[in-house]
C-alpha cells in the first residue's frame, strides 16, 4: 500500500506554500484522512512517505508513526 505525508494546518488557516505545518500526518496517497483519523485540507502540502523520520517530517503525529510502523515494520532498519 502506498503511502504520503500530509501537512496539518492551525485551525481556521488556509493551505498556502509558506503556511507553517502545525503536524505532518502518515495518509494512504490520495486520502485527506491521516491514519489517526485527522481530516486533512485536500490542498494541504504533501511529501513522499521515504521522508518519515527525517528533520523535514518534523513534528510528526505519533499515532500516524506508531500505525505506519505497524504496516511497514521494515522501515526501522
């Protein structure tokens, strides 16, 4: 299954290319709804699920991290 990264936003703030992201999320690619069952913009900024553990995912949704590992046990190595 494939999977991306998608940005959370304050609340009331619209997606824009210099919006700060309040909280990355783990998404099946496509979905709006992060794997913790956060609603996410359709607009909101994306990254490639190979940048998860990386400075540029941070701050990272616990929850999304701990149910990703669960599907992709391998990306501990």
């Amino acid at each position: 299954m494939e999977h991306e990264m998608r940005a959370e936003y304050e609340e009331g703030v619209l997606p824009h290319e210099d919006t700060p992201v309040k909280k990355w999320h783990m998404t099946r690619v496509g979905a709006t709804t992060a794997m913790c069952g956060q609603p996410l913009a359709p607009a909101a900024a994306t990254q490639t699920a190979g940048q998860w553990g990386t400075a540029k995912a941070q701050p990272f949704c616990r929850t999304c991290g701990v149910m990703y590992l669960e599907e992709h046990p391998q990306d501990t190595d």
